[in-house]
C-alpha cells in the first residue's frame, strides 16, 4: 500500500514538474542550489541563472577550484559560511563580482550565457572575490589594501593550488604593475583613489612587503604568513580593524616591522619605486611575449619561494 502510494505521488510530482517546465520556455535549466566544502567551511551556492550552456556540475567544480585556491594560500577558507549567488548575463565570460560581508561573507557573481568550461578553468575573478573575505573590513581611504591583497593574492593562490604558470604571473605583474605607481599629482595610496593606484598600486605595496618580509627572514617568510597571521587572529571580512592593527599582526607574525614602515612611506606620499631595477634582481624578463627566468639573479630564490605551495600550517 505504502509503496504503491509514493509511486503514484512520485508520477503526479513528475508530470507536474514536467507541466511546470513547459510553462517557461525560455529557462532551459531549473534553478538550482549546490554545496562545496572548503577545509572546514561551507560555501552555499544558488543558481538563478536562466539560459546557460553551463551545468551545475560545471560550475560546481568552478567554485570548488576557486575555495581551493584561497585554501592553498591561507591554508583555511576565509570564512566559517559563505552564500555565493550565481546569476547570468547575455554574453560569454564571467563579470560583477562583488564581495559583501553580511551573512557572514556573501558573493555575487554573474556567468555569460554563452560561457564554457574553458571559460571557468581560465576565470580569475571568483578567487579573486573569495581573497576579500581573508582580510578585516578596512575603513574607505584603505580600500587599496583590500584590492591590493586580492589583485596580488589571487594568481599565486592559484599557481599553489596547481591552477594557473608561475610563468604567466609573472608576465603579467611585469606588464601591469607599473599601473601601480604613482603619477604626478598623487598624494599617497590613502588619498588617491583612483582605478590604478587602487587596485595596483595596493598590489604594488603587497609585492614590495613580500620581497622586504622575505629579504629580512633570509626567505623563510613572506607576506603569506604575515596574511595567514591576519585570518588566524579573527581578521577576516565580518570585522572591522583600523589598517594598523593588521599589519601589526601580520609583521607580529613574520617578526619584524615590514607592513608598518612601508605603509608610512607610502600612505600619504608618491614613494617611488625602480620596478625594472627589481624585475632585474628578481631575475625576470619578458622577452617574445613570455616571462624568461634567470635563475642567477641576486634575488631568484625569492621569486622562486614566493609562488612555492606551502604546507597548511
Ligand atoms: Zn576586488
């Protein structure tokens, strides 16, 4: 009887669902819902996305990758519980990614229509969300911080987590991190806010942290365990910190005044900076539109430590 009842229900739910499905003729897939587990965290996700070539499964394996990269990096996801919206725009690729910290860390994010699975293994954009989420709320004027971490944080986290060449980010912070310095009239990273200065410029102060912290400990840290120290200590996006307690925790961590020093130099004033003197050092150039390496140059193990996976704790 029981039996014979739920097949009964389960016919009725299925013609009616089928029924459903006609009415809307131009939602190809239903809207659906899905979860990645990152280390310990959750990461909800829902699909209202009408017309997609793309699969759950395929964009499952999307937001997987990317919680895996921030993973790699900070050996932990950002946040114990993150709601991930997922919504479509008419066009190929993936754009609109915005990170909010309300219920306990939210990203919305849009994928194109005609989007593939190539589209999301080549995608930075969602790493790039999810990096915002490992570092406090930091009041306007340090919003360079905030995007500086996330541009800088988001290849290597996918170079560690065996996403994305060493080779490739290379070229690609040789060719735009000049965006990041100053030009005339600048008055600091605190005050200048412009699209360069703000994403690259902010970069430029992670890089520049990165290769000091690494200098001073003979490479046996750098700005990876500075931000590690950062989340480890509560300093994710949920909470406010002033700029000056996360990098006192972060130069706590790494023992010594890196962070601090280089953000007085460079807060309120153009500080400038000889970039192709370092690429030098770092032994990296760009010759035939790829990245070449010299693995003599005085600085090569730090390029070479900088992108190295590193253990979870
Ligand atoms: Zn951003």
């Amino acid at each position: 009887m029981t039996g014979s009842a739920s097949v009964n229900s389960f016919y009725l739910q299925t013609c009616f669902s089928f029924f459903l499905l006609m009415l809307v003729p131009h939602s190809l897939r239903a809207d659906g819902n899905f979860t990645v587990e990152a280390a310990s965290s959750k990461i909800d996700a829902t699909v209202s996305a009408d017309s997609l070539q793309l699969t759950d499964a395929q964009l499952q394996r999307w937001v997987q990758k990317a919680a895996d990269a921030v993973v790699a990096y900070y050996g932990r996801y950002a946040v114990p519980h993150l709601t991930l919206q997922i919504r479509s725009f008419d066009g190929k690729g993936v754009r609109g990614g915005q990170t909010f910290s309300r219920h306990g860390g939210f990203i919305r994010i849009a994928v194109g229509t005609q989007t593939g699975e190539d589209d999301l293994n080549s995608d930075w954009m969602l790493t790039h969300e999810m990096v915002h989420l490992t570092f406090p709320n930091m009041q306007d004027e340090h919003h360079w911080i905030e995007e500086g971490i996330a541009t800088y944080v988001e290849p290597v986290a996918r170079i560690q987590a065996g996403q994305f060449s060493a080779q490739r980010m290379w070229f690609e912070l040789v060719r735009d991190m000049p965006k990041g310095l100053p030009e005339s009239g600048d008055a600091g990273l605190d005050h200048t806010h412009t699209w360069g200065r703000t994403y690259w410029g902010g970069a430029l102060f992670c890089f520049l942290a990165d290769v000091e912290i690494r200098k001073q400990t003979q490479n046996k840290k750098g700005l990876q365990d500075a931000l590690r120290a950062i989340l480890n200590a509560g300093g994710d996006m949920r909470y406010d910190w002033p700029i000056e307690k996360a990098l006192q925790t972060g130069d706590r961590a790494v023992g010594g005044e890196v962070l601090l020093k280089l953000y007085e130099q460079m807060r309120d004033r153009p500080m400038q900076v000889d970039l192709d003197s370092l690429w030098k050092q770092l032994g990296v150039r760009i010759e035939n539109g790829t990245a070449q390496f010299n693995g003599n140059a005085p600085l090569a193990q730090i390029r070479e430590a900088i992108t190295a996976p590193k253990p979870r704790s």
